[in-house]
C-alpha cells in the first residue's frame, strides 16, 4: 500500500489538471493554489408521509460524497482499498474538509428531490486523511445510533391543568406530539424534553388530546448517524426538526437544527445522541414557541380595547 500513496503523491498533482478533470462548477480562479474544485448531482425518492426537509438531507448526503468519492487524487486509492475503508475516508473528507459547499435544489416535485452540490477541497488535506486512514488498522462502520424507549415505563407528557374559567379561557392549548425518529419508530418519553419548554409558558397549556389543540407540535429525528474518525474518535452527525401547527390559522413553521459532534470512542454513544437529541430539539422548539407567544400576546392585548361602535349620521329633519 506504501508504493500507492507514493504513486499518487510523491509525483505530485498539478491542481489546474485536477480542476479541469473534475469538471466542476466552482469558478478555479477563485480558489487558492491547492483547492480541488468538486460538484456533483444526486436525487432522493420521497416516501409515503416523509417529510421534504429529510429527502433533502439524504440526496445532500448522497451528493456531497459523490463530488468528493470522484477527485482524481482518490482514484487509484479506490482500486486499492475495500470499500468499507474508502467510503470512511470519503466521509472524512466530506465532513472535515470539504470548504464552501454550496447546495441548489434542480427539482422538487411530488416523486423526488434533486439537488446539486459545489465546493472545494484541498489536495493537502486528502493527503492527510489519507495518511490517517493508513495508521488506522481498526476502521468501522458503527451502527446508526437509535435512541430507544426504556424498559421502564417513563411519565407521559403533563396534561392540561385544571384551571379556573378565566384562565382556561385565556391561555391556548398545545398537544406535543411523540418524537418521530428516521427510522419509523416514535417515543413518547422523549417529547418531555419539549414538554419542559412549554409548560413553563404563561400563554399556553399542554393537553393530551390533539384534537383540542389550538398549537400542534411535532418533533423529529431526521438523522442520527455515528461514523469513526480514527481509533480514537467518533463523529456524530444529528438533524432534526421541530413543526409547529397553528390549526386556528390552518399554517405551519418548521424549525431545523443540524449538529456534527466529536467524542471519544470509549464513549457511551447513546448517551451523547441523547444528550445532543435534547440539546438540538430545546433550540428548534424555542422559536416556535416564540411565534405562539406573540399570536397569543397580541390576542389579549387586543381583547383589552372595547368594541368601537361608529355612530351613524344623524337623520336631517
């Protein structure tokens, strides 16, 4: 394998040759001397009752490792290694050093989503996630993390509070929905991470009943995946989404929030989703509620002004 890393890099690789055989959409006069210019193209199917926001993340993913699995700097490396090994070099790549991504949707309709992505990346940094990869004899591919309900049955989210008339009247209702995961599971116990945001709220009360909800919320795990760096670290990527159903109004807001996070192999991995899961559905609900808050504010402030009657004109004799 030493004579590969030789035959690639030892000769060295003109970029402006590099740019030209990639063939890429990124404007080469702009990038510095050592930039591999990337592009590529990728589209997703769109599943019964999946949300666009998901295809998106996945045809992103699936374009991003397209524009970097086809550099010519990684060619001859491909032929030469299998391709669990290649295709964690290949997200290295892409989640470490792959500089200005830019991403375009080219189609969305209601059987796919298709989109583009452009960047660069520098020949110099292939070079040492390669030479990381080669002093690390122990690469695998970990499962997708799912964080699973436990055996023990957890307390359900708080209903809504018997209040006085006046109060009840006064503060709307909002059903949380389970967390939905990636993979078709949902979980209850995990919508108190936003059952303690919302509950603390003096405009609104939490009921278990979605059919009296004035606001519905529903959070989602788009994305919880864990992939090894070296031996010693892991990287967590986590997408997730939090929509907000203003069923008076008959719309909606979605807030999204997407993390990469390093820790270490000896790690609990479930721990650290956990801990992230809460972390990134806490900010996505925030704005949310924010948006419920001022619709509920401006409601009472405008309950405080009487009825303005405009006198009609009086009838001339």
């Amino acid at each position: 394998m030493k004579k590969l890393w030789l035959a690639v890099f030892g000769l060295g690789v003109c970029p402006a040759l590099a740019n030209a055989a990639e063939g890429a959409a990124v404007d080469s006069s702009s990038l510095d001397a050592d930039a591999i210019a990337v592009y590529a193209t990728a589209c997703e199917k769109i599943k019964d009752g999946e949300a666009k926001s998901s295809v998106r993340v996945r045809a992103t993913d699936k374009a991003a490792f397209n524009a970097v699995e086809t550099i010519s700097l990684l060619k001859e490396i491909k032929n030469e290694t299998n391709p669990h090994d290649f295709n964690v070099l290949v997200y290295n790549l892409v989640d470490n050093y792959l500089e200005d991504m830019n991403v375009r949707t080219t189609r969305q309709d209601g059987e796919q989503i298709c989109v583009e992505v452009t960047g660069y990346i520098k020949d110099s940094y292939v070079l040492d996630a390669v030479n990381n990869a080669q002093n690390n004899d122990k690469l695998r591919i970990e499962a997708p993390v799912v964080v699973s309900e436990p055996a023990t049955p957890a307390p359900s989210a708080p209903a809504a509070l018997e209040a006085p008339k006046e109060t009840a009247e006064s503060r709307a209702l909002v059903y949380i929905a389970p967390v939905k995961f990636y993979n078709g599971a949902s979980s209850a116990q995990h919508r108190e991470i936003l059952a303690e945001i919302f509950q603390n709220s003096k405009y609104v009360l939490l009921t278990e009943k979605s059919d009296l909800a004035d606001y519905i919320i529903t959070p989602e795990i788009l994305r919880a995946k864990v992939d090894p760096i070296n031996s010693n670290t892991n990287r967590l990527q986590m997408v997730v989404s939090v929509s907000g159903n203003f069923v008076e109004e008959d719309s909606s807001t979605t807030e999204h929030q997407n993390r990469f996070v390093l820790f270490a192999s000896s790690d609990d991995a479930q721990k650290v989703a956990a801990d992230l899961m809460q972390k990134l559905l806490s900010k996505a609900a925030e704005p949310i509620l924010n948006k419920i808050e001022a619709k509920e504010h401006k409601k009472r402030s405008n309950s405080f002004f009487p009825e303005v009657i405009t006198p009609a004109a009086p009838s001339m004799p």
